[in-house]
C-alpha cells in the first residue's frame, strides 16, 4: 500500500462511492465524502463508519458550488479526489439533457478549478463504458474511438473525460486516471450497504433484486432476438467491491505520478441478461418468471472489456463471479427490502 491518504470522494454517499468508502478505509485510508444527496441519503454514513471502522467527514454540498467546495478545501487536508459525483439515469438524461450537462460538467470543472487554487494534485474519474458508443469489435479497449455517444449522459462522461485529459496536458503536475466502470452489480457481503435506487429501477440488477422480493409485480426482458447465444444481451457485470478495490489501486497508481491514463474495468466476460436471471434464482432459491417484451431502445447487444490494461498497469483484476455478484445483492436486498431509511 502507498502512504495513507485523506481522500476526498465527491458522491461519495451513493452505490459506488460508499462501497469505495469502505475499501479505502480498509485499507487504511482517510475519507472526506461531499455529496448534495440528491440521489443518495445521510443514512448510509452510520454504514460506512460500521464497516470502515471511521466516521467519514461529511460536507452536504453541491459540488457545482464554486464557494462550497472552496471552502471544503480549506478546512480540510486533500491528498487525492476521486470525483463520484453526477447524475446518471441514461433516460433521464435524453428528457433533460440541460440538467445532466449542468450538472456533470460543472461538477467536474469546478472541482478541478479547486484542486488547482488548493494544489491538491491527484483525482479518479468515474466515466463508463457507455463512451465507447456502439463498435463492430469486442472486447473493447482502452485505445479504440470514444464519443459516438447515444446519450447525452454518455456525453458527459465523454466531455469529462476530454476535459481532465487537456487540464493534465495543460498542467505537468496534474495526475488523473479515468476508469470505464462496465456494468457494475453486487453489494459489500456484509448486506449493509449496497444499491438503491430512487423510483422504479431503470438497470436489470436492482429491478430484479426488487421483483425478487416482490416489490415489483412483473419481470419483462427486453428483447430475445439480439445476435447471441440466447437472444438477449450480453454485459460486462462486474462486483462493486471489485470496482472499489480498483478505486484503490488507481490511487496507489497515480500518486507521486503526473500525466492521465485510462483503463477499462470490467471482468472481460460477458453475461446475457437470462444467465443473470438464472443465477439470480439460483441466489434467492426461486424461480424468477419473466416475459419477453420488445427491445429497449438504443440497447447494444453485446458489451464486455478488455480489461488487461489494468491487470498490467494497476495489478488490479476482478476477483468475484457472476453467483457471488447475485448473492451479495440477494443479501443486501433481502435484508433491506425497502434500502436505506429515508
Ligand atoms: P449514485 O447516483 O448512486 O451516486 C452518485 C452520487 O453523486 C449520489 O450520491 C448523488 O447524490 C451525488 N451527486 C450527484 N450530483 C451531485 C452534485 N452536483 N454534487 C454533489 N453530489 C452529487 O451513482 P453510482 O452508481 O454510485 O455512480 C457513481 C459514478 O459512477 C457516477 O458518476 C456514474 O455516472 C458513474 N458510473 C456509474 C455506473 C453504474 O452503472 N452505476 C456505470 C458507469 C459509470
Ligand atoms: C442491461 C440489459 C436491458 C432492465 C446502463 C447504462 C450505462 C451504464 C450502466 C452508467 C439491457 C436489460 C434491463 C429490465 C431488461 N451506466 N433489462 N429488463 O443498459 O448495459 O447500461 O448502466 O454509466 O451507461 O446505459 O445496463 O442494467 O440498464 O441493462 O431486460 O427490467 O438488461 O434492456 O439489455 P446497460 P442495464
């Protein structure tokens, strides 16, 4: 492990970030969370101190605000950020794209303008896979095309990551590391923190988690007539406690480094959407019942990573399959039907 270091994690109340929030801690890490909880609650704070052992400083700000953040970077020590932060409802997205250009773009420059002003000189992004639009080839690397976005949450993502790369060219002392995240699933195995989303779940984990439970009345799969072995698409599932660990090999990576490299962070295998409902039922002991429904739009049928860049570089490598990814949600949803208390 590097020195320990306070990091600052914008959004860190969300699904990734409180996940990441634990694996820091663990490791031996200082965490500073900033999030304005617009998709997230308070309550998950007493979870993260019970599995990290450490009560997380807590700023309840929005990070576009250029006073706010200020502010943060003065009261606090900021050795790294690793910027969490945004809004990432893909439908969302395509009815108020205003929004999510406000809101992911500023967040992203008003934390880098800070950084600047406070000499804090090492951030993480969270960007997607979604920025590799749709390709020909998989599995996809870190070198092929981006910003053939379908979606404006994609361009965001896509715009970020251009962002960060020129304010490290511009700045020789800047250290960035963009990580794709492919679709992440699962939950810590403790069941005590994990995904919740807000409303009817728009990704196929947490809805079938909820019609698992009976929260939801009908499971409907989009589409059976994709080019793969089973007529449904095929996705790069990966455990969030695998994509936290990479958060922390990431940092280990780039503190003490200047310059901006990317990495995928995916498993590298592909799962249909009926392996996942398979071994979902295998998980819960029952058997899911589903109906075909028409394609959603804009779905790709296949998406998986090449994730061996970050084997390589980071010596990062995903460690949990597709039962464990199932059973941690399984656990997490069971135990807390409803998610967090609001
Ligand atoms: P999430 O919504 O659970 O977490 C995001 C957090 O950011 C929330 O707690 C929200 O309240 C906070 N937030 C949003 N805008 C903010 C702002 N302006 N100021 C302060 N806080 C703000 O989402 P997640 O799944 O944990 O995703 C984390 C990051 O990873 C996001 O940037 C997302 O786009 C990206 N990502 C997610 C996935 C995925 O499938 N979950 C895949 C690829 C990339
Ligand atoms: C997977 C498959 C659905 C729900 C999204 C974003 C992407 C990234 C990760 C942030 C698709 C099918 C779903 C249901 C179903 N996020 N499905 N029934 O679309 O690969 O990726 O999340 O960066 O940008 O687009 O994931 O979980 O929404 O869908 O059949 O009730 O499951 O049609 O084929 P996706 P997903």
């Amino acid at each position: 492990m590097s020195n320990k270091l306070r990091v600052l994690l914008t959004g860190g109340c969300g699904y990734i970030g409180s996940h990441t929030a634990v694996e820091l801690m663990r490791a031996g890490h200082e965490v500073v969370i900033a999030d304005s909880l617009v998709n997230s609650c308070a309550s998950v704070l007493p979870r993260i101190e019970e599995l990290g052992g450490e009560k997380p400083v807590f700023y309840n700000i929005d990070v576009c605000d250029p006073v706010k953040l200020d502010e943060l970077f003065s009261n606090e020590r900021i050795d790294a950020v690793i910027h969490f932060a945004g809004l990432k409802c893909v439908p969302e997205s395509v009815s108020m794209p205003l929004l999510y250009y406000r809101n992911n773009l500023d967040s992203t420059m008003n934390l880098l303008e800070r950084m600047r002003d406070h000499g804090v000189k090492y951030v993480v992004f969270s960007s997607s896979a979604t920025v590799y639009g749709e390709q020909d080839v998989m599995p996809l690397k870190e070198d092929m095309p981006t910003g053939a976005c379908t979606n404006p949450y994609g361009m965001t993502k896509h715009m970020s990551e251009v962002i960060i790369r020129d304010a490290a060219k511009a700045d020789p002392t800047l250290g960035a590391v963009l990580l794709r995240y492919f679709n992440p699933i699962g939950a810590d195995e403790s069941g005590r923190i994990g995904e919740d989303p807000l409303g009817i779940p728009n990704n196929l984990l947490p809805y079938v988690a909820q019609f698992a439970t009976g929260r939801r009345e009908k499971l409907f799969v989009n589409g059976n007539d994709y080019p793969t072995r089973d007529g449904t698409c095929v996705r790069d599932f990966i455990h969030v406690t695998d994509l936290a660990l990479a958060h922390v090999k990431a940092l280990d990576y780039i503190v003490g480094k200047a310059g901006c490299e990317v990495f995928n962070i995916g498993t590298g295998n592909g799962y249909s959407v009926l392996e996942v409902i398979a071994a979902f039922s295998r998980a819960c002991g029952k058997v899911l019942k589903f109906e075909f429904a028409p394609r959603r739009a804009g779905d790709i049928p296949t998406c998986y990573a090449d994730p061996s860049k970050a084997e390589r570089l980071l010596g990062w490598k995903a460690e949990r399959g597709l039962e464990k990814m199932c059973e941690d949600t399984w656990r997490w949803q069971s135990n807390n039907p409803m998610g967090y208390e609001k």
